[in-house]
C-alpha cells in the first residue's frame, strides 16, 4: 500500500485543502487521478501514476530561486521545514539542530583523526602505500568494434575445432584403454587413474625468474604509456628473450630481480586502497571469495562457520555483513536469545567507536595487550586449566616443569621477558606476527623431556645458579603482626570472623518448626468442646 503525506501548509484554517496544495491540484502534476463513486465522492487512485515521469523525483523550484537564476545571483539560504513556526513565533538565533550538537565524548576526545581528513581509508593512513587505481581504457570506436568482433569470431572458431579435436582424441584413447585393460587384466579406471593422476592441494609457488624479468621488462616500457597502448604479456615475453641485458645474469642481479617483484606482490597485497569505491569492492569481492571457500569446507569436512565483515570507520561506504553456514544463525538466539543481525549492528558500532588508522592499531600498548592475550590463550589451551597465569620470572620452574609445557620459537632477538616490559614497537610487532603465524607457540613435553629439564635445573642449582627468583620479603619480616585492637567507636562494625560467620550461615539453614505440636487426641477434644 502506497500514501502520499501531506504537510499542515497544505490545508486551510477548516482542515480542508487549499487550492494550492490539495489533491485535486496535484492530479495535474501526475501524481494520481480522481474518479468518482457512486456516491459522488472522489476517491483518489494510484493505477494511472507515471513512474517514469521526472517530475515525480525533481523538487520544484521556488519563485525565489528562479529569480536568483534569472538575476545570475547566489541562492537564498533553505530553511528547515520543521523550523517554520518556531521562525514565527520564536527567535531562533540561539538553536542548535539535535543532530550537531556536539556531543561530551567528542570534545573531551584527544584524538588527533577528529580534525584531520578521514573521507577515505588512504587520507586515514597518509604514510602508507597507496595501490593505483586503473584508469579505464577509452572507448573503442565502430572500426575497433568490428575489428575485435572477427577476432573474437575468428577465435571461437578455433576454440570449436580444437574441442571437435579433443573429442576425437578422447574416442580413440577410450577405445586403448579398452584394449589395455583387456591385455593387461585390469579395470579402465585403474588405467585412467595411473593416467590422470593429481592432487588438489598445491603450496604456493615462489616467485621464478621468468616472470621477475617480464615484470621488470612492463615496468620499463609500460610505465609511460597511455591506457590501450601499452605491451601484451606475449610481446613482453619476446622482448625479455631478444634483450641480451638479461643473459648471462649473475646469482645477485637474478635475486634482484627476483625480490623486486616479490616486493611488488606483496604491496599489491598489504597496500590500502585509494578511495571508498575501489574498497567497498574490493572488501565485497574478498567476502565473496571468502563465504564460498567456508561453504565448500563445510561440505567437505562438516564444520560450522560465522563470518561477520563491518566497516571500520564512518565515512566509509562498505556494506556490512555476516554469514553463517548451514544453521549457525540460530546459535546467537539459542545461547545468547540475540539475533545475530543484533550482533552484527553492535560490532559496527564498536569498529567505527574506535576511530584508528592502522599506525593507530598497532601501537605499542595495542600491541602488548594483543601478545599477552594470545601467550595466556595458548597457556590455557594447551594446560587445560582456565585459571592459570603466566609468570616469566620463573618461567622454567612455575610453568615448564609444574605444567610440561614450552613456549617454543620466541625470537631469539627478543629477551623473553613480559611483553609489557618490551619498549621497542619493532620488538614487540615481532613477536606478535611471530605469534600469528605458529613460528612461536605452546608444546606439551613428554615425560623423559620434562625429567630431562629438572636434571638440566638442578645441574644449575648445584652450580650456584639461582634457577626460582624468591619472593620479596615484607618490610616487616621477622616481627610480630599482631591486629590492633579497634577503637571502642568501630567495634560495633567490626567485621565477623570467618568461624562466626559459617557459624550463623549454618543456623540460617537449619529448617523452621513450630514450637508446640498439637497431638491428633487434643485436635478432637477441642472440636468437640466447640
């Protein structure tokens, strides 16, 4: 069902529409027709609206503004609508609309990004890399159409005869096959697999020399040129092959080359991108990416997957969202009785509360809140125990040999202290990426390693070393603690020692009885009585 509200300019003093703004007059415009019923009445219908009319999303203008145009003159200043009547009756100098009333928390914020230009997530982080944005290439005129039309025609045709080709071939290998496993007295698809043998989990290739010098070769001759001019990969490659600069290459010019275009790669990877378009793109391609390797894993392995993509800042343009396979939705209703489109809406207020750049995130303090929560996560999965803590003065004695377990693969650059006595943001980044990336994590010892390392501690012990760092002694070590007597003013709420109060919590649960019970006999001398 469709309205069309009406403003209170529209009606007179008796509640009717003026001749001005009433529905009669806007039928005129397009908006919709009257028709009369039996009775007379009009009855207004919307079967006749034009949709593609303009007129319908086009404000009119005002006899102010078209005398501003015709005067070649500036623009009178709009005003609210909401603000009409309190123009009349009120001065209204001194009014603030609610939604620019500048709230406590942003004035009291020291935060430098509330001033400085965060339209897009490259002004957000100036120091960082930018990833070139493609310029589109020009419009191909008529000649150019036809011409890419007959080579497009011209390679569907050659795709056609080498696929009747591979047909052909398959006929006949089907027809071998045959005779193989009937010579050999063995089943075709044993034939077919020693023939078409692979494995679908491929490690990434490093990067080859070939394509280190065919990229060097494009940033050399494509740089400079105009979009739609520039070289093919096929006429890269020749060049890179007639070139004789890149013969005879020593073992350093090829890792030059080499580390070059791995550098290339990886900017194109951890580079930010240049406006909201291309990363709202960019943030929808990946998530798309993403939802469909969790969907295809959940069918492989029977795993359940949520996935929840927020915006980072307020000014950004992505569109939030979330993903669960199969019936993961209902998990955030069944435990927590919240849908999880609430949670969705909670965690892009949060993101975009936080206001930070990615120098911001990784900050020193950010960082050591993020190192000592994945050591003690790690200490708890691997122990079992969700009350332990992490003691590094007394690493080898308080964890290794009371737990069995290891830190293995702490930086050696980095002294194993607590994360929050490192200083250096450099350090302290290290062993976070280190952390991520399970170069640094929890191993539970067996029995012989963990006999071997107390052997190890008390060769140590007995050579002087002090292995436990005792605990600092009281100031008051050696005398006597006695509790001071309170004063007669703070005896009434002194509180009750430990034995009194199980005592009286014991009392309080002891179950309530009458203090006299009426035998049945008395019951009936008493009713008779009466």
């Amino acid at each position: 069902m469709s309205h069309i509200f009406h403003s209170v300019n529209d009606l007179d003093i008796s509640g009717d529409f003026a001749a001005t703004g009433g529905p009669d007059d806007l039928g005129s415009l397009g908006f919709y027709h009257t028709e009369r019923n039996a009775s007379g009445g009009n009855v207004h219908s919307f079967d006749s609206i034009d949709w593609e009319d303009l007129s319908l999303y086009t404000m009119p203008l005002s006899v102010e503004e078209l005398q501003a145009i015709n005067a070649d003159t500036t623009f009178p200043q709009l005003r609210d609508p909401s603000m009409a009547n309190l123009s009349s009756t009120s001065d209204t100098s001194g009014y603030v609309p609610p939604s620019r009333i500048p709230s406590p928390i942003e004035n009291t914020r020291p935060d430098p990004l509330r001033d400085a230009n965060s339209s897009t997530w490259a002004a957000c982080n100036p120091t960082r890399s930018v990833i070139r944005a493609q310029t589109p290439p020009p419009r191909l005129s008529d000649a150019q159409k036809a011409s890419r039309k007959v080579k497009r025609d011209q390679k569907m045709e050659t795709t056609k005869r080498l696929h009747d080709a591979v047909a052909l071939y398959l006929d006949e290998q089907k027809l071998k096959i045959g005779l193989l496993s009937c010579t050999h007295n063995v089943t075709p698809k044993y034939i077919n697999d020693i023939i078409g043998s692979h494995t679908k989990y491929r490690t990434t290739r490093k990067v080859q020399l070939t394509n280190a010098l065919i990229h060097a070769k494009a940033k050399e001759m494509n740089t400079d040129q105009p979009v739609g001019s520039r070289y093919t990969l096929v006429e890269l490659r020749e060049m890179v092959a007639n070139d004789p600069q890149m013969k005879g290459l020593t073992k350093d010019e090829k890792a030059g080359y080499i580390a070059a275009l791995s550098e290339h790669r990886e900017q194109n990877v951890t580079n930010v991108r240049g406006n909201n378009m291309a990363a709202a793109r960019d943030v929808l391609l990946t998530t798309e990416r993403v939802v469909k390797e969790l969907d295809d894993l959940r069918v492989r392995t029977g795993t359940y997957a949520t996935i929840f993509v927020v915006r980072g800042h307020i000014n950004d343009t992505i569109q939030s969202s979330m993903h669960g396979t199969d019936n993961s939705e209902d998990f955030w209703e069944d435990v927590y009785d919240i849908p999880m489109a609430d949670y969705l809406r909670q965690y892009e207020q949060w993101a975009c509360t936080q206001n930070q750049n990615l120098n911001e995130r990784d900050s020193l303090e950010a960082v050591r809140k993020q190192v000592r929560k994945m050591i003690v996560r790690g200490l708890i999965a691997v122990t079992g125990k969700k009350n332990i803590t992490m003691n590094y003065s007394n690493y080898e004695t308080a964890v290794v040999e009371t737990y069995a377990v290891q830190l293995i693969g702490w930086p050696a650059s980095i002294k194993f202290i607590n994360p929050s006595n490192i200083g250096t943001v450099g350090d302290i980044r290290k062993l976070r990426d280190a952390l991520k990336a399970r170069t640094c994590y929890w191993a539970a010892l067996t029995p012989v390693e963990v006999k071997a390392h107390t052997a190890e501690l008390n060769v140590r012990r007995l050579a002087g070393e002090v292995v436990r760092k005792p605990r600092k002694k009281r100031s008051d070590a050696g005398g006597s603690r006695k509790r001071k007597a309170l004063p007669a003013t703070n005896r009434e709420n002194k509180r009750p020692s430990k034995k009194a109060r199980k005592m009286a919590a014991s009392s309080s649960e002891a179950p309530k009885s009458v203090e006299f019970i009426v035998s049945s006999a008395e019951e009936e001398d008493n009713f008779e009585a009466k």
